[in-house]
C-alpha cells in the first residue's frame, strides 16, 4: 500500500490551478521501495504524478531521499508530471492528510 512521506508547503500553479507536493513510497518487488512525486490540487481536481523518482532499500531510506528534496527539483518533477500531455492521473495514495 502506498504511504505518504513527506509534503511539502510549497505551491505549484498551472494556470488557475494550484497544487502541493508530497512523495509518495511503496514496496516493489518484494526486496526494494520506490519512491515518486504527486501533486495535488489545492482547490480540488485531479492530481498528477511523476513516475518512479527513486528506488530504495527500505521505507526509511526513501523518506530520507525525500528529506533531500529543494524547491529546484520540484519544479522540475511539476514540469514532468503535470504539464506534459497525459500527465494527469489519480492519486495512489489516496487523499491528503
């Protein structure tokens, strides 16, 4: 089951829409976590998410690759995940809490 991380304060726009990041953690393949960026609207919306960011031993060590995360690289993961074509697509971790 996918587990938030961390998240993050900073606001993305995209037109009218504005957005704020978390990452995200699962297990994958049994031996490894991945790590990825979501966005979620603020306002309501549909999020948009990158794809796998990071692969890591264990939950910890993704949390701590997030902990490693400055303003620059997120912009360009919103870059990627929310303004290519297609990019827009549901949450795995469900609703912000």
């Amino acid at each position: 089951m996918p587990d938030v991380v961390r998240e993050f304060e900073q606001v993305f726009v995209d037109g009218d829409d504005r957005y704020r990041a978390r990452v995200v953690a699962a297990p994958h393949k049994g031996t490894t976590w991945q790590g990825w960026i979501e966005f979620i609207p603020i306002d309501g919306g549909t999020s948009c998410r990158t794809a796998r960011e990071t692969t890591q031993p264990d939950r910890a060590a993704v949390a701590y690759w997030a902990e490693g995360l400055e303003s620059l690289y997120l912009d360009g993961a919103f870059e990627r995940a929310c303004r290519s074509a297609g990019a827009r697509r549901p949450s795995a971790a469900g609703g912000v809490r």
